[in-house]
C-alpha cells in the first residue's frame, strides 16, 4: 500500500457525492499513473466539529494493520488544507470503489426479477461482513450507520467494502449490566434497532444501549434487503414490527430455496 502520496499531485476526474459528511471525488494521483483514489472532503466550520473529524482520520489509522479485513478498504492517509477564515479542510484519500450496494440493489428493483441476487453472493458479502464487524468489535469500534450506501463494490461485483466511519465511537469500557455506554443517536433511522429507534422517536437525549448488538441488527436488516429487495415495515408496536420481521425472513427463505 502506497503511502507517500502529496496532495499537490492529485488532480479531479470526478464529483461522486455530497453530503452533510463532506464530499468525495474520484482522482487520479501523477506519481501512480492510471490507479484511481476516492478523496472524501470535510470542512471545518461547516457543520462538523474538527474533534469528530481528527477522531475519524484516527479511527482509520487505526485499522490498517496486517490483520485488517479485505471489506475495509486501504486507508492512505489525510491533507490538512488552510483555507484561512473559511476554515480547513480535511482530505482523506481511500481506494476507490465505483459501486454502492444502493446502487445494486436500485437497479434489481427497477428490472423485477423474481429471485434476482444470487444467494451465493449475498453469502459471500455477509461473510465478509461478519469478520469484518468482528474486527472493529475487537478494535472497541461501533460502526453506527450500517445501510447499503456505505457499502461499496468493486468492478466484478465479488468483493464487497465498508465506508464513512464518520459516525462510529470507539468504546473503550462496556458493560451492560453496570456502566452503560451513552451514546448520541446516529445513523439512518431506516436501518435502527428496536432500542436505538425508541430513542430516536421518543427524542431521547441520554439514550443508553449496546451499539454493538444495533450494528448486528443493522447488518441483518442489510441481508433481508439484499435477498427481497426491501426491508421489514417498521411499527410502533415492537411485536407488530417483530411480526414484519419474521414474515420477510419467510419471504427471503422462499426466495433462496427457490
């Protein structure tokens, strides 16, 4: 993995997406020829605090060890840019990856195929999944906004990667039945816990959970999405929305037996 890239060798090919997170681009770097690199954006003094942006750039320094799973893509490091009264800007500088699995799944439920994502494949991506949140759980990091946005793909489609940990905490104490962890709301209110959504409804402001077990129920919720192309309708009844649940689980299990 190339790490001594500058910045003033970058140059833009493309505007991929914008974001209360920032922004990213697709670029290319004169000293690497034709590898292309994905630069995410943040600016200071526009809506998000520096200490959360220097605590993400941190968080991803962190995992690029030898043992860093294949769906968490190579880091390669951040430019701090002076903007003068305007702020600074952050750059943080990935592989690029030219597809989402929104995007995937998007494209299936316009075609309308009965069955349309190979079960083979979903296995693959949640194994890939697993170790990998395995890997930030043991590292103490929660995630906090697992959806199919922030998974990525390459070109073959075969190889799946987990993005923007913009929102994720590392938690260095957790025990459930003595201290609980505070943790502020985050994430797509799509894709929350039972627990995690009671908070959000209720505007809950010391929201006390396990982040840990809302990323694994994000990440199921991700699965079911992939394999019916749609997610369990969400109630206020968590009995009626466990019912949802259980039916498209049904669904997913005809559907891959199919």
């Amino acid at each position: 993995m190339q790490t001594n890239l500058r910045f003033e060798d970058f140059y833009n090919q493309q505007h991929i997406s914008s974001g209360t997170f920032g922004t990213v681009h697709k670029v290319q770097n004169k000293s690497t020829n034709d590898k292309q690199y994905a630069v995410k954006t943040m600016t200071f003094q526009s809506g998000k605090n520096q200490a959360e942006i220097l605590k993400e750039i941190e968080i991803w320094q962190s995992l690029q060890s030898l043992q860093k799973p294949n769906s968490l893509p190579n880091f390669y490091g951040s430019f701090n840019e002076n903007l003068g009264l305007t702020g600074t800007s952050f750059h943080l500088v990935f592989d690029y990856h030219p597809k989402s699995l929104n995007n995937i799944i998007e494209d299936l439920k316009k075609k309308k195929i009965p069955n349309p994502f190979p079960f083979q494949k979903l296995h693959s991506y949640a194994h890939n999944l697993i170790n990998t949140l395995a890997y930030l759980q043991s590292m103490k990091i929660c995630h906090r906004d697992l959806k199919p946005a922030n998974l990525l793909l390459d070109e073959s489609e075969n190889q799946i990667y987990l993005i923007d940990l913009g929102e994720s905490k590392e938690i260095l104490t957790y025990a459930p039945k003595k201290t609980k962890a505070e943790i502020t709301i985050a994430g797509s209110p799509k894709y929350f816990s039972p627990e995690l959504d009671a908070a959000f409804q209720s505007n809950d402001k010391n929201v006390k959970l396990n982040p840990f077990k809302s990323d694994v129920f994000s990440f199921a919720l991700i699965c079911l999405k992939l394999g019916t192309l749609k997610i369990p309708k969400k109630d206020a009844d968590v009995n009626v929305w466990e019912k949802n649940i259980r039916k498209t689980i049904r669904e997913f299990k005809k559907l891959i037996n199919h």
